[in-house]
C-alpha cells in the first residue's frame, strides 16, 4: 500500500507541479487547457515514479542493479509487481470494476430513456453520460481479457516462467488506473460530450473534460501497444521445448492475433486525439470547422476503431475455442483453419474502417470497395464458427458455468455478425446508420461477443488463479439470466432503430415508447446479475471448496501445475510433445515434465495418467 | 526488495532453486521487442503523414528554407553513419573510437536541433499553425524534432554508460538498440523531409 499512497501523493504534487509552471510560463488560469495537459503529464510521471515504474528502468540506466519486489500475499497486487500473474489480476480486478461503473451509467442512461422526453437528467448531460459509458465499456472490452488473461495465462500456456519484458508489462498495467482516473475526474472540467468516438469538429470546440479524454485515449493507448508488443515478443521466443506452432493452445494463438492488431493500429486513435489536443492547445487547424477536414477525423479514428471491434473479440473467439473443447471432450475442429482465419481477420480488418463513413460524404466510389471487403470478413469469421460448432458437435457436453456462457456467446454473436451485413451494405445503411439498430448490433457483438467471453473466462479460469471452485449454480443460474436479458434489453432496439429512432439523444417520439420500456425494464435486471456475480466470485474466492490443478480435466499446460500456480509457475522444464487439444486420442500427451522430483508432482498425476482419466 | 545485478528478467530464473529457465531467448526477444516499437512508431508517423496528405495534398508556401532544409537533411544522414560506426566499434572493443564516434553524433543531432528551431521561427511568420500548411508542418516537425530529442537523451546516457565501461564485444545491447533507434529518427526524416519541402 505504501507505493500506492506514494503515487496517488505524487501524482497530484505532479500535476500541481505542471499546472504552477504553465501559469508561471505563459500565464493564465489553473483550467486553461495548456495547463491542463502539462499538469496531466507530470502527475503521470509521478504516478509512475510514486509506484516505482521509473526506479526500475531508470536504475539500469545510470548503470546501477535493478531492484525487483519480493512481497508475497496481498500487498504484491498494490505494488509494481513483474510477475504476469500478479498483473493479470491486477487488470482483471481494475478492468471489472471499471465494467461496473460503467453499467452504472448505462443504468442511468435507460432510466432516462424509459419515457421519452426529459426525465432525470438533461439532454447534454445525457450525452455526456452516454460518452462516459463508451469509453469506458470500450477499454474493459480492448484490454479485458487480453489484459486480465492474456497476461495470466499465456505464458502457462507456451511454458514460459514470465513475459519476454516483465518490467514493461507492469508499467502497461501502472499506465490504467491513471487512464479510469482521468475519464471519472472530467466532470470537474465539464466532462465531454463528444461521444465515445470524439467526432470533430465538436470535440474541438466542446468542454475542457474533452482534454482529459484526450490524454486518457494516449495513456491507454500506450499501454496497449506495449502489452502487444510483450505478448509478441513472449510468444515468438519463450515457448518450452517441444511448443511448436503446430501445438499452440488456441488462446495463445487469438492473444498473438490480437496483440499484432493491437501494436499496429492503437497508435491512429492516439494520433487522431493529439491532432485534437492540438487545434485546442496549439493553434493548428486539423478539424477546425472552418478550414479543417471533419472527414480526416472519420478517417484517422475508424482506421483504429474497426480494428479495435477485432482486438475485442478475437481474444473472446480464442477463450470461447478453448471452453468448447474442453466441456466437449473432443479435439478442436479444424484447428488449423481456425488459426488461419485470425489472421485473415487481422489482415482484412485494417481495410474495412469506411464502412462506418458511408454516410460522412466520401467519395462515392469508395462505397462499393470498403461493402465488399467488410462482408468478406464474414468468411474467416464462418470459419472460426464452424470450428467452434464442429467441435460441440456429437461431443458428449459438460455443462459447467463456462460451457453455459458459451452458448449464450455463440447466440449473441450470430445475431452481431448478422446484423453487421446490413449495416456493411451501403444501401440499407443509408437507413441504418446512427439509429438505434446501429447500436444494438454492436451491443450484440462488443457485449455478447466480448464482454460474455470476458465472463467465461473469469468461470474458466477461476479455479486455476484462486485455487477454488466458485459456486457452480450461483454461475449457471447468472450464466442464464445474464444470455436472457441481455437478449430482452437490445432485442426491441433493433426494431426501434429499424423505425429510425436515433442514437446518442436522451429524448425520442413516442411511438417508440413500448420498446423503449421493456428495454429499460429488461436492462435493469440484467444489471441486478451482476449482484450475484460478484457475489459468487468473492464469497468462492474466499470461502469456496479448494480444487486440484486439473479441475476440469483440461490438456494445456496451465491446468498441468498447481491452483493457484507457484511464484514461478514451473518447478521444472516443461517439454510438449503432443497436441493440446487430442482428447480422447488414446496414448496422447500434451506435455510432461522430464526432470520433476516426486515432490513436484501435483498430486493427481495430472500430466501422465490424464488419458486413463478421459477415456 | 531484494538487490540484483541482473534484470528482472533474468532474475525471475535465477531466485528460484533449482530450475533455471534457460535465458538465451532474451537478446533475441530484446531484438524482436525493439523492431516491434519501431514499426509501431513508424504507423505513428503514417498517420500524421497521411494528415498532410489527406488535408492539403502538396500544397507548399513560397517562403520555405530550401537550403537550411536541404542541409539538416544531410547533418542527420552523417549522423546515422556515424552511430552506426559507434556499434560497430563497440562490438569490436574499440572503446575510443565509440566515445568519439558517439559524441560526434550527438554534436550533429544537437546542430539539427538547432537548425529545426531556426525554422520554426521563421515558420511561425511565414506560415503560422493555424493556416493549412502551418497545420502539417507543425505537426510533423514537433513530432518528429520529439523524436530527436528523446534520442539525443538516449544517445547521451549510452556515451555515459560506455564511459563508465559499461559496454564491450560482449554486451552491447544498450548501444544497439539506441542506434537503430536513431535510424528511425533519421528514416522518419527522410520522408518528413520530401513530403514537408519537395512534393
Ligand atoms: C461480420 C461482421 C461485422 C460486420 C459486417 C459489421 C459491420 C458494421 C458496420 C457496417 C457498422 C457501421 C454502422 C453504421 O454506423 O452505420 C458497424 C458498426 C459497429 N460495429 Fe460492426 N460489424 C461486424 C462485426 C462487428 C464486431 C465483431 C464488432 C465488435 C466486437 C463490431 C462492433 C461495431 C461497433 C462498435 C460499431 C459502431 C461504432 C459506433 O458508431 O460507435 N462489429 N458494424
Ligand atoms: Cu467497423
């Protein structure tokens, strides 16, 4: 707790710091936006030097010995941890929370919608509300899984005992709570209004709380990048002997798919939000209304923003992948065709981003180009389905929490991926565009295909990170409930938004009145699911029955060392020589341990005698 | 807190009793982590390039600094040759020749720095900020004369560092990465420079 203190203490000396300086420089008030910024970048850097973020680079860089933390127990999740476990909690932790505050404002946000004209908030307001949730869902659905398990469990997975740079991963993890603390703080500078994708030219002339969106988007995006860039390097270099790319786990294979997406295109949204600080700070004209280019905007923000719907759910496929084989017991199918169609993915999504500007005024000949290749990303998504249904198929079904949840997912994201061809054709989304259909199709895809896997994710690997079992009915009936009113909330928006109600206003006619209730109605209870989420997960956390390594009799190599796994994960050298994924192929191993003392063994010679147990 | 004289990184293999992970993968991943910043960087700079682009196309006022642009344009070029004359001296133990190559470096990074603010005033006359060209060209310089300077600071804890003898055949990592790092800075000016003054 020290360091932390630390860095919040620092954090505001620095911000106090830069905003002093600024006014003494070039004069002016606490809340001018040059001030604003300057303040903001030395209360980051003092926040990272408060955690110890720059003490363990900086140290190497005037030649001395690098210190590295050896707390144990609670203390290590409140400190600059290098451990990827300690940090993959550390997001996962931040990341929920951030996802509950957020649905606390989508819960103010349907009460106001629940009858049209003004209720409880105004209608700028609303907006800024409405902004403030999308940002917010949107960095829990970037950095969610990948962060909280991408961190956690991919280097178990390749056999490795940490990330390639483990001082790097803590610092893109110390680089989020900054990110929470700087959107929930804009209020106190008008917040914005802007949405979550900022459009110009009113993200140039709205409130000063857009400032603090503006750096927030470049923290986070740094952080982003860095993660990518780690999980590459870690994935290309450290696999255990034996880790061909042939036996990869699919979770790893999604992670790196993501984490190429992510270091390549998280940059265009930083670039697009300083061109915005910018015309507020400097002078320049990039989306003044006058002489700037509202299209430049568009163009610069969805060349990110169509790549970052991927970053969301290309770890969710990987999660989904890896929950149906095992509660299936069968092999997964098609593996290498699914492999093949993330990158497929990766590749076409950076070519697609108009199709979010086909009523923006850009040339008209574009049109036709960008339609086609958005809908060819239908095909390697197929294919990544087609392996998810040929592995349920015929499979003797286990229907844990996690299997549940993924049923709902495949639900979901059917209806997404659907819905997205109509709004990809250039013809219905000329009717489409910016209603209410707009929104519920990506709900369907950001919600159900993400955030849902998110949750899977969370049951899946619960028993592997707490070393206990949660509460399997609690997880089902929420599991249930949760696919349920999910559905009931976004249902009726379809049809609302296909009789043209708009999004982003917090009024509507009333004839879409009767939507619009049951739609608030349904979203409140599935906000009252989250109570026995929560719930279930800290009661079993702390109280719930100790499990084994290998609860759900699983093949890769996290579920083949302890729960939870030791500070170093391995205590001897894993060595892979079979697929992870041939259950029921009698006589196959994933991986085993050459050099393990008797001591070492789990307990339930979990790596040796698996087959004996599956078959 | 314990107290190292290794990394973390290898340390995560050393604190731990009997199984070492082996550490050969680490100059490799340190390699693999750098080229991956910098084609990260280099989408960074596209997109400010495909600003300019996208917004005023060639457009270019009269009153530009051909000459100045022209010869910074060189300064920087003599500048990557002489860092990359700093790595290879390093990897050869030809301590001397590093410092003096190194330092030659930076002296050429700090006379483009000062060239870059000579054009910036006159910039600020010509073709202010809020005009269009203004508008790229600030960016674009700022972004990149940021670059510069982080790599000068870089540049000059290496000199330090390598006084110090911290540096030698066998562990020259710091020196290379800041190098190519330096490359960059220079390859980004290669195509700031003829979209800003030429096209
Ligand atoms: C076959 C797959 C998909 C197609 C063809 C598709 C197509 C589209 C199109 C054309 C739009 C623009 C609609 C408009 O604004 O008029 C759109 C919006 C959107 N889509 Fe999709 N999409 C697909 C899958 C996804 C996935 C997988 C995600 C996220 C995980 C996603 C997230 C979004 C978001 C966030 C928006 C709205 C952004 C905004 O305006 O705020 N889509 N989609
Ligand atoms: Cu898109």
């Amino acid at each position: 707790m020290k360091y932390l203190v630390r860095a919040f203490v620092l954090g505001i000396v620095g911000y106090a710091v830069g905003v002093g300086l600024t006014m003494a420089i070039r004069g002016g008030g606490p809340t001018d936006e040059v001030a604003v910024v300057i303040g903001y970048i030395f209360a980051l850097m003092g926040w990272l030097g408060g955690i110890g973020g720059i003490e363990a680079f900086g140290r190497q860089w005037v030649g001395k010995s690098v210190e590295v933390s050896t707390a144990r127990g609670w203390r290590r999740y409140f400190q600059f941890s290098v451990d990827h476990k300690v940090i993959g909690i550390q997001y996962g932790v931040t990341l929920l929370s951030v996802l509950l505050i957020g649905g606390i404002a989508a819960m103010i946000m349907r009460v106001e919608l629940a009858s049209p004209g003004v209720g409880i908030v105004d209608l700028d307001d609303f907006n800024k509300i409405v902004s403030m949730h999308g940002i917010l869902m949107v960095a829990v659905a970037v950095a969610g899984i990948i962060g909280a398990f991408g961190n956690y469990i991919i280097p178990i997975q390749i056999g490795a005992q940490d990330m390639a740079f483990p001082r790097l991963n803590a610092i893109g993890f110390w680089l989020v709570p900054p990110v929470a603390i700087a959107l929930l703080m804009s209020p106190l500078l008008g917040a914005f209004n802007a949405g979550w994708t900022s459009y110009a030219p009113l993200s140039v002339t709205n409130e000063s709380g857009q400032i603090l969106f503006n750096m927030a988007i470049v923290t986070f995006g740094m952080s982003s990048i860095l993660g990518g860039i780690n999980i590459i390097t870690t994935v290309i270099t450290m696999r255990a002997p034996g880790m061909t790319w042939g036996r990869l786990p699919i979770f790893t294979w999604a992670g790196l798919a993501t984490s190429v997406l992510a270091f390549a295109v998280t940059q265009f949204f930083a670039a697009a939000v300083i061109l915005i600080t910018m015309d507020r700070v400097a002078g320049t004209s990039f989306f003044q209304p006058d002489v700037g280019s509202a299209l430049l905007y568009e163009h610069i923000f969805w060349f990110y923003s169509h790549p970052a719907v991927y970053i969301m759910v290309l770890p969710g496929f990987g999660v989904i992948l890896e929950i149906v084989t095992t509660f299936s017991r069968k092999p997964l199918f098609a593996y290498k065709a699914v492999v093949a169609s993330l990158f497929a993915i990766v590749g076409l999504s950076v070519v697609v981003w108009a199709h979010h500007m086909f009523t923006s005024g850009m040339a008209n000949f574009l049109h036709g180009p960008f339609m086609i290749i958005t809908e060819a990303i239908s095909i390697p998504t197929g294919v990544i389905f087609l392996g998810i249904l040929g592995t349920l198929w015929q499979g003797r079904l286990w229907f844990r929490t996690p299997l549940v949840i993924a049923f709902g997912w495949l639900f979901n994201f059917t209806i997404g991926g659907i819905t997205g061809i109509f709004l990809a054709d250039v013809a219905t989304d000329i009717h489409l565009h910016d209603t209410y259909f707009v929104v519920a199709h990506f709900h369907y895809t950001i919600v159900g295909g993400s955030i849902f896997a998110l949750i899977a994710a969370v049951f899946y690997w619960f028993p592997k990170i707490t070393g206990r079992m949660y509460n399997e009915k609690a997880g089902s009936i929420f599991g249930v409930w949760l696919t349920v009113f999910f559905n009931l909330t976004f249902i009726p928006l379809f049809w609302a938004g296909m009789n043209g109600m708009n999004r982003r206003i917090g009024d509507y006619p009333d004839a879409f009145e009767g939507a619009n209730k049951f739609a608030s109605v349904s979203a409140l209870i599935l906000g009252a699911s989250f109570l026995l989420f929560v719930g279930n997960l800290l009661y079993s956390a702390l109280w719930g029955p100790k499990v084994g390594p290998n609860p759900w009799n699983a093949r890769t190599l996290e579920w083949l060392i302890p729960s939870p796994p030791p500070e170093h994960n391995f205590t001897s050298q894993p060595v892979v020589i079979g697929s992870p994924y041939a259950y029921g192929v009698k006589g196959s191993v994933h991986a085993y341990f050459p050099d393990a003392n008797e001591g070492d063994d789990p307990g339930d010679g979990s790596a040796q005698n698996q087959e004996t147990v599956l078959a | 807190m314990t107290t190292l004289d290794t990394t973390p990184e290898e340390a995560t293999a050393e604190s731990h009793g009997e199984y070492h992970q082996d550490m050969s993968f680490q100059p490799k991943a340190n390699r693999i982590g750098l080229w991956l910043f910098i084609v990260s960087e280099t989408f960074l700079f596209g997109a400010f390039l495909s600003a300019r682009w996208f917004s005023t196309g060639t457009l270019k006022p009269e009153e530009l600094n051909q000459a100045l642009a022209l010869l910074l344009t060189i300064v920087l070029l003599v500048s990557s040759i002489s860092a990359y004359l700093a790595e290879t001296s390093i990897k050869y133990d030809h301590r001397r020749n590093f410092v003096l190559f190194i330092v030659f470096t930076i002296v050429m990074g700090l006379i483009f720095m000062g060239g870059v603010t000579i054009e910036i005033k006159e910039a600020l006359h010509a073709y202010p900020p809020e005009t269009p060209y203004g508008t790229s060209y600030f960016m674009l310089i700022g972004l990149h004369a940021f670059h510069v300077i982080t790599g000068l600071l870089a540049l000059t804890m290496v000199l330090i560092l390598g006084l110090k003898g911290h540096y030698g055949s066998k562990q020259y990592w710091g020196v290379e990465g800041v190098v190519k790092y330096w490359h960059f800075v220079d390859l980004a000016w290669v195509i700031i420079y003829p979209t800003l003054y030429l096209f």
